[in-house]
C-alpha cells in the first residue's frame, strides 16, 4: 500500500491520466444497463480491454462482470496482472518506496499548507489513504478527519519523546533555581551542567556525563526519578507492538504516582493522545524520514552564507 501512494504521488502525470481515463469509461457505463446483445462486438472487445488501458504498470485480470470497488489500488487485488514492458515502472515504484524519495513539499506549517497537500491529493487517492504519522497537533488531526477518514492517525514518537525532554528540563531548572535562591552555588553550577548527561541515550554517555549522572541520582533523588521516568517512556517505543502497549500502561501508572508535576502533566497529556500512540506502536510508524528531509533543507538553506533569499 506505502508503494501504491507513493507511486501514485510522484508520478503525477500517469495518475491524472489514470483518473481521466477512469471517469471516461464510468460515464459510458452509468448511463443504464443494456441488453447482452444489443453492445456489438466491437464494443464488447473494448469493455473487456478497458480495463487494461486503465492500469499504468499492468493489467487487471478480474472479469468484466465483476464490480471493482477499489481501483486505485491495484497492486495489491488479486487480479493484479503485469508483463515484462511494465517492468521499468515497477522498478521505479519499488526505488520509490525502498528510499522514500519526497514527492510533494510547500512552504509554511499550519492548516492551510496541510489543507493544499489533501487537495493536490484529491479525493479519490484521500479515501484511500490507511495510515498517517503526525505530530500531535490538533490541528493536524482536523485536516486529516476532514480529507482521509479512513486513515489511522499515529503520534510521531520522536514528538512524543521530546515531551519528556522538556519535562524533565522543567524539573532540573526548578531543582537548579531552588539550589540558587537556598545559597547552593556550587550545587547549582553542577546542576547546570548535568543537562546533556539528562539528556543523552545511557549508551552513548561519556565518562564524565556518566560520573555526573551518578553524581544525581545520589544528590538528587527527584531529579533522577524524573530522569528514570523519561528513560522508560523512550523504552515504550523500542518495545512496540503489545508489550510497548503494556509498558505505556505502567509508564502511565508511575507517571501519575510520582508527583512530580512537570510528568503529572506529562501522563494527562499522553493519556489524552493515548489512541495515536497505541497505533503508533501498532503500525511502527514514525516521522523520521521527514524529520530527516527536513534537517537536510535548513542545512541547504544555511549553506549559501549571506544569501538571503529562501529560495537560492
């Protein structure tokens, strides 16, 4: 299905051919029954063609008798048939898919740009649409209820993540600021650079982050549960499936009990977006292609110093 839409996306002039041809052949055939004998028999050479004039890379084999409810994905019927001259166009939509090659980008992050994208898409290729990753804007939700209802939304998990970051951030600068105003310099100097050994993956910390994180979890009991609660939540999505689905419950559960306000918070706010992140876990999905696409564009526009103009 991933392979079916992003071929459809990309290779926009053989899918409007696709659908121009389709609406054809639907008008010639809405206008009323006929009697079996009454099409002639060149007419019942070009119903029984038609179907293959339709498909961009292959032939549809089911029987002309047979209604077809879903047209635009093909690749995946039973009757999908193809041949050796469509074997370019399946290479190209096989690269498509194995690199994620972008097919569609706008400048601006708001309703309206999202908004542009569903109506390039149309409706026809929007109801097929299975799953979305997103962030968990509201406002990205509405688009996509309103353009693909059939889809099933997934909270990106590096979103999901970041949110504890920011929590645990909250809890080390109020830690940081109460060992400031209680005449705890040094404490407070120390606090302020333990931020990045908080904040990195256990494997990849130094041995100065690792004697410093140490240093936490036994100066500061709060600030390092904070830490050990950020670290399960990431374990969430290395899980997956249903025993990342188990460890939310749990995470969920802790988070609630630990009174530390910043991931009191932190537990209503997952809970509120619990669906999308159970189909997030579900389908394995996330935004890490884009997110990468995305690091990629602001290094290209960095990269011409002086330039200011987007667009160059």
């Amino acid at each position: 299905m991933t392979m079916t839409m992003v071929y459809a996306i990309a290779d926009r002039t053989v899918a409007d051919e696709y659908f121009a041809v389709s609406e054809k052949v639907e008008a010639l055939y809405d206008r009323g029954s006929l009697p079996a004998d009454a099409e002639g028999t060149q007419m019942l050479k070009l119903r029984r063609e038609m179907h293959s004039r339709m498909l961009g890379n292959g032939h549809c084999a089911r029987p002309v008798e047979m209604d077809c409810h879903f047209e635009t994905i093909c690749e995946s019927c039973i009757f999908f048939v193809t041949t050796i001259e469509f074997r370019p166009t399946l290479q190209r939509q096989r690269d498509d898919a194995a690199t994620g090659r972008l097919v569609w980008a706008a400048p601006g992050r708001d309703r309206k740009t999202l908004a542009g994208f569903f109506t390039v898409l149309g409706e026809t290729r929007c109801a097929v649409v299975t799953h979305v990753s997103a962030d968990a804007a509201q406002w990205i939700a509405d688009e996509v209820a309103a353009h693909c209802p059939n889809a099933v939304r997934c909270a990106d998990p590096f979103h999901i993540v970041a949110w504890a970051g920011d929590a645990l951030d909250v809890v080390r600068r109020d830690t940081w600021n109460a060992a400031r105003k209680g005449g705890m310099s040094v404490h407070a100097r120390d606090l302020k650079g333990a931020r990045y050994a908080l904040w990195k993956a256990p494997e990849n910390l130094t041995g100065r982050q690792q004697a410093k994180l140490a240093w936490v979890a036994k100066v500061n009991h709060q600030l390092y549960r904070a830490y050990l609660i950020k670290e399960q939540l990431l374990q969430v999505f290395a899980l997956k499936g249903e025993e990342g689905r188990v460890l939310l419950e749990r995470w969920l559960g802790w988070a609630r009990r630990c009174r530390i306000p910043a991931f009191v918070e932190l537990a209503r706010r997952i809970a509120k977006h619990r669906e999308a992140i159970d189909a997030t876990l579900e389908h394995r999905l996330s935004n890490g292609l884009v997110e990468s696409t995305n690091t990629k564009i602001r290094l290209l526009t960095r990269m011409p110093s002086g330039s200011k103009a987007r667009t160059r």
